[in-house]
C-alpha cells in the first residue's frame, strides 16, 4: 500500500510539474483575428501573434496562436483591425514636446489677435516679472492678415499692451526664432543700437526699432534672460516640472501609437536623467537621443554620454547633433541662390562650417552618429562636402549611417551622394503639406518642384527616408504625417505640393518603422514584427496599406502596446 501511494504521489508530482512548465512557456499575450503588417518582406502579412517576456514568439494564424494560449495568458481580440508595429518618431524634441503641453501651444492659432488674447489671459494669472511662455506660432498660418506687417510679423505693441509687466517668450513653429514683448526687450537691453550677431536678424521697422521678432542666432538675447530667470527659482521644483513634462509627453505619444521615439537634442544632465529613468524601468516609450552641446563643452565628455540599450532596450544616445543653417518660413534656410521672394538674400549660415567640423570629429572619437541639421540646398551641400572628407579619410565611416535631419531643399545634383556616402535623410512628411504654404515662394516654381522635400528622388536613388514630425514644431500625430507622405496634400484646404513626389503607403509605413529604427542602428531589435523582436505594437482602426486617402485622416488608434504591455486603450 504504501508503494501504491508513493507511486502515485510521483505521478501527480511529475504532472504538476509538466502544468507549470506548460504554463511557464505560455505566452504571456495572444493578439488574435487582426490584419497584420509585419514589414518584413520575407513575410509581410499574418492574422496573429504570440507575445512571451516582452518578445515576439510566434506570427501565425489565429487558429495556431490560440493553441499556445495558457491560464495566464491575456488575448486582445483585434476583430480584423490593422496590426502593425508600433510608430517610432525619427526626429522630435522630447522634452520640448512636453513642454509645450505645459504652456501656451499655438499650433493651430489662426490671427495674431488670437495669440495676443492667449498671452493676454495667461499674464493675468501670474506674478509680476513672471514669464510667459509659448511656442507654435507661425504667420504664413495665419487666416487673419496684420496690418503694418514687416517681413510678414507683427509688430510687438499689442502683445506688450496685454502683458506691461510680465516679459512674454512665444517660440516660433520652426524652433528658429522668437518672438518678445517690450518687457523683455527691454530686459534684454534691445535698443536701436543693438547690432544683428553673426548668423541671425532683429527684425526691425523703418525707423530701426525692434519689432519684437528675432531670427536664428539673434534669439540669443531674449534666450539668455530667460535662463537667467529660470536660474533664480527652485531646482526642485524645475525637476519636478521637467518630469511632469515627460510623462506628458509620454502619455501623448501613446495616444497616438508612437513607442519609440527619436529626440534631437539632449543635453548631459537630460541623458543622464533618462538613462537613470530606464534602468528604473519608469519610462513607457523607447528613447533614442542626440547630444547637443557646443564643441567646447563636449570635448573631452562625449564618450561618456555614450548610452547603448540601458534599462531593457528602452534608452539609448549614440548620436550627436548641431546644425548649419535655419528653418525656410523664417527665410533662415542657406540657399546657393537667392530667395525668390527676397532676391537680395541666401539664408542665414547659423554654426559656423569650423565649428560644425570640429562636432563631427569629436563624433569620430566618440563612436557616435553626426546629425546636422540642414534645411537649404547649400546647408545640405556642405554638410555632404564635411562628411565626404571625412569618409576619405576613415572610409568605415560609410557605415556610420550618419544623418542630415530635415534634408528639405536639396540640389537634385546632391541627391545621389546621400546614397554614395551612406547618408540617411532623417525628413519630415508633415513639414511639406506645412510649409506648401509658403515654399513655392520662398524657392519658385523649378526649385520647389526638383529639390523640395524630394521624397521620391530620394527613395529611387535608394536612399533611406526616417520620417516623423519634429514635434513640437508640428503635431506629434504620425498619421497626419504618413497622409502628407503619400498625398502630399494639405488638410484643410486640399492644396497638394507636386504629388510626383510622393511615397507609396508601403514606403510610408517603412520610413516610420524600420526606416526609422535602422536610422538609429536599432533594426536588430524593433521596427518589425519578427520572431525574437521587442513587442512594439499599434492596433489601428484602419488598413494604411489599403484604406482610401481620406479614411488615413478618419484612423483611430486602438491599442498601443510597448514591450508586450498595453500603454494605451481607447476603450
């Protein structure tokens, strides 16, 4: 008898033992009945998936996957929605992103008056000597025209009026500029005397008084005692201020779909901060960053800000970033020929070619990616020129998928030796359906269709295309982007900017997934739905591979899941 019972106690031993192991290899999330776009050509399409720590384990029919599915397993039940891997924003600003959600957001302000009211409101709640701050203004938006308009701005008279005591800092659109009441010109010591710095303008009148409106480097001045200010209130309270803003921005690429993200920009202090983030496993998206600092300040510091995968893949800085000319609303983007509307001009050069040479080289040292910002024919010219030299001499370099973020106006002639050098075109969809207001002008006609925003130039010399929305420059919204990527055509009022241009919806889809993921050298790990690859996912309410044009505008997103965990429900 008491063999039997032994006996019997090894077997239920060993069941259980079979159960918890059965379980353990379970998946731990099953997304079944969807309509999945893997992008990846060896096997594009599939029905469901089988998610297990995190990965992606299995890609098969919903019939195979449910046979995986154990007592602990969660099942999303797509019901024949579109799957695709998750959106990666290739070039945004992150905390800046945040930062806007914080304070006055005019990305859709259409008059001036409408501003000033904003500011105006704002002040009234504030201490005396307290700042105003906002950003997304942009004139050529504007449905309402000024009167008395110089060069296209306002002048500052009325934005004074509202705020006599309160200075007002409002970041232009672009990034590129600013603009300021009378407190703080006055601040600032901006007087008639004030001279223009190198690669910059204070916009002036006819008598030579400060319109309120300073260009590029001319920013400066305003920027410099705003910092100044910011320096007198509390740390804490800063850092408290700052986080509040990430998770803003966080919650906010979410929402729409976004689980990697792109920033270019950081500063030492922002990447430490990150990386301490997601070794404590507190962010929700993935970060990919840029260092920016001058020459001076990184020489000797790069390396060490040199972060690989920290906290589970989920934070990353292996780039860095400077620039070399401005932005084309603002007439700050370095044209080989004049402006079409402002014949007498070519741009505005903001970092001097030594200083942008001396960045790229501390990239050599530092094993780091060199990102320049380059928005004009010129400026992309030059900074092809400084990469081709560099390439002579450490010929590796062609595989050091180094970028040009914006790449806007290029000289047809240049567009092939992005490919020759192994230069990635880190551009923007959204930035040409925006700026189609305004770039037939700025260039005419020949320039804007050859060289403007040239998606399909760039991709049929086999160029690698990263695409997204510099926000806050625009809405982080990825589909507002992917819309303008293969219509080229602005929502509201219809105006399309020379479709021949244009992606296919495949192209699209690639430039905001694995474009965008081998852009920051991370294709091994995400950007596509494949076995052994992180569970970045968005379910949406349509098929971009297949839906009409308008219906991409009318998509909803449903779930966003970031490493296997659902960040985002719409239910």
């Amino acid at each position: 008898m008491k063999k039997l019972t032994l006996f019997i106690l090894l077997i239920l031993a060993n069941s259980c033992a079979e159960s918890e192991k059965k379980t353990n290899s379970n998946p731990d999330l099953i997304i079944t009945n969807a309509k999945i776009w893997t992008v990846d050509k060896s096997n594009p399409e599939s029905e469901a998936i089988a998610v297990k720590d995190g990965r992606i384990v299995a890609l098969a029919s919903t019939i195979e996957i449910l046979k995986l599915k154990g007592p602990e397993t969660d099942e999303i039940d797509a019901k024949g929605n579109f799957l695709m891997p998750g959106f990666i924003e290739g070039h945004g600003h992150f905390s800046g992103l945040g930062s806007s959600l914080q304070n006055l957001n005019f990305l859709k302000s259409t008059s001036w008056d409408e501003i000033v009211q904003m500011v105006g409101e704002k002040a009234k709640t504030l201490e005396k000597g307290e700042w105003v701050e906002g950003r997304g203004w942009h004139q050529e938006k504007w449905t309402t025209k000024e009167d008395n308009l110089v060069d296209g701005y306002p002048n500052h008279q009325k934005l004074s009026e509202v705020s006599p005591d309160n200075p007002v800092v409002l970041v232009h659109a672009s990034g590129h500029g600013l603009f300021a009441n009378k407190k703080a010109m006055e601040m600032a010591g901006i007087s008639k005397e004030t001279t223009d710095p190198s690669g910059g303008r204070i916009v002036r009148d006819k008598e030579g008084n400060a319109i309120g409106m300073f260009e590029e480097r001319a920013a400066g001045a305003i920027g410099k005692i705003y910092r100044e200010y910011l320096a007198t209130l509390d740390k804490d309270k800063q850092i408290q201020k700052w986080r509040e803003g990430i998770e803003l921005a966080e919650e906010e690429c979410l929402r729409n779909g976004i689980t990697s993200f792109q920033d270019a920009g950081s500063s030492f202090e922002e990447i430490a901060a990150y990386t301490k983030m997601a070794e404590t496993g507190e962010l929700d998206i993935r970060l990919w960053a840029m260092l920016r600092h001058s020459s001076e300040e990184m020489k000797g510091k790069a390396q060490k800000a040199r972060v690989i995968n920290a906290g589970n893949n989920f934070f990353t800085c292996r780039a860095i970033k400077t620039e070399v000319d401005g932005a084309l609303g603002s007439y700050g983007a370095w044209l080989i020929d004049p402006y079409h509307d402002k014949p007498d001009f070519h741009g505005q050069n903001t970092t001097e070619i030594s200083e942008v040479q001396n960045i790229a080289d501390i990239a050599v040292e530092s094993n780091m990616q060199l990102c320049v910002h380059a928005i004009g024919d010129r400026a992309n010219k030059v900074v092809l020129d400084i990469i081709e030299a560099e390439e002579k001499e450490k010929p590796e370099l062609k595989d050091a998928r180094w970028r040009i973020e914006h790449a806007q106006h290029v000289d047809p002639a240049d567009i092939p030796r992005f490919k020759e050098l192994g230069v990635i075109a880190a551009m923007q969809g959204i930035h040409c359906t925006s700026d189609a207001l305004f770039a037939e002008n700025r260039l005419g006609e020949k320039r804007a269709r050859e060289g403007a925003y040239a998606w399909r130039s760039f991709l049929d010399a086999g160029v690698v295309i990263a695409n997204g929305t510099d926000a806050p420059v625009e809405d982080v919204n990825p589909l507002e982007s992917f819309y303008a990527s293969v219509t080229r055509k602005r929502i509201d009022n219809g105006f399309e900017f020379f479709v021949e241009q244009a992606m296919t919806r495949e192209e699209a889809v690639y430039s905001y997934t694995l474009g965008n993921a081998y852009a920051g050298s991370e294709e091994d790990f995400k950007g596509s739905l494949e076995i052994g690859k992180v569970a970045d996912i968005v379910i949406l309410s349509e098929d971009l591979i297949n839906c009409s044009d308008d219906a991409i505008l009318d998509t909803e997103v449903l779930w966003t899941i970031v490493n296997g965990k659902v960040k985002f429900n719409k239910s």
